[in-house]
C-alpha cells in the first residue's frame, strides 16, 4: 500500500518548479527588447550608431547599402524594403524607406530590432531618424511606408576590420508588442501612410 504524500513535501516541490517556469516565461517574453537594448549599447553584432545631424565630413569612397525586412514567427505584418541598394559616398546622407502592412482586422503594435553587416561596420553606420526608435502601430488593412535617415561614419576607413568592406547591410526584423488603449484609438505608424 503507498502513502499519501504529504502536503506540505509537495508545496516544497510545486511551488519552486513553478517559480521557475513563470521566471522562464518572463525571460523568453523580455529576451528580444533586452538584446536590443544590449546591442544598441554596446554596439553588438552589428548594432548601429544614432547621431542628431549627418556627418560634415564626405569622402569620395562609396560603399554600397543593402536592405532587408523580416518579420518574427507569428507577427502578422507584412514588411519589406521599398528602397533598392545604394551607392552612397562615406559620410553622405541617405534616406531608405520600408513598407509594413497590417492584413489582418485587428489593430497590431511593433517594434523593429535591426543590425547591419558586416558586423564590423555597425560602430560605423549611424541613424539619423528612424521608425526603429519608436514602436510602430498598424490599423486593420493599414499600409505606411517607413523612413530611416542615416550616413556611414568616415571613421570607417581609419579602421583596419572594414578596410575592404563594399557592401553593408541593413537589416530590421519586426516583433509584436503589446498594444496601449492609446494605440487601439488611432495611433498610427511614423511613417506615410498608403492607401
């Protein structure tokens, strides 16, 4: 015959197994926007530089800028890069713009993570302005096309890591946030909208 286990022997055991899976939960919900935060700082795997004005200094050395959109598993928006490469001079400012759009009938928040590569050169690459500053919000059916304003910083070709670099790559990728009662009334994308 086996004994009834005793309760308090299994509040010991429930309570710190649960403990960790509501801990593993909060840690898989804050992972994104934590290592976006890590990267911005640190400037990490190609994280990119924010200035308030573009570079006085433009070199006659170019570089060609490459774009590319994507969203997460189970984000419903449709996102892509409007603006085909670039061929920019070193410390020559530049616009590119992104186009997302909501099909689903349901408003939806997001926020864009983003790096460049090659990673060497994300000290480099500086922002302007940027929709990936803020969380974007997209009505039912909406459509916005979304700027970012940048340059690459001339100290580029001081540093022996991007010496041959030709090619950089401007990558964002689109997560869900949770959406605000500001946002449900009619907040909208940074961006101009498209019909």
């Amino acid at each position: 015959m086996s004994a009834r286990p005793n309760p308090a022997d299994l509040r010991r055991t429930v309570i710190p197994l649960v403990a960790v899976g509501l801990g593993m939960a909060a840690m898989a919900w804050a992972a994104v926007p934590l290592y976006n935060l890590f990267c911005r700082v640190t400037g990490f795997a190609g994280t990119t530089q924010v200035a308030t004005s573009g570079s006085d200094v433009v070199l006659e050395r170019t570089v060609t800028v490459r774009f590319d959109g994507s969203t997460v598993r189970g984000m419903a928006w449709e996102f892509k890069p409007v603006t085909k490469p670039l061929e920019l001079r070193i410390g020559e400012t530049a616009i590119a713009f992104f186009e997302a759009y909501n099909p689903t009938d349901r408003v939806i928040a997001g926020t864009a993570s983003y790096n460049v590569s090659p990673f060497s050169v994300g000290g480099y690459f500086t922002k302007i302005d940027c929709f990936c500053f803020t969380e974007q919000v997209l009505q039912p059916g909406q459509r916005a096309v979304m700027p970012v304003t940048f340059y690459i910083d001339p100290a580029m070709v001081d540093d022996a890591e991007t010496e041959g670099v030709t090619t950089i790559t401007l990558s964002y990728t689109f997560f869900e946030t949770e959406l605000d009662s500001q946002a449900a009334l009619g907040q909208t994308v940074a961006g101009a909208e498209v019909n």
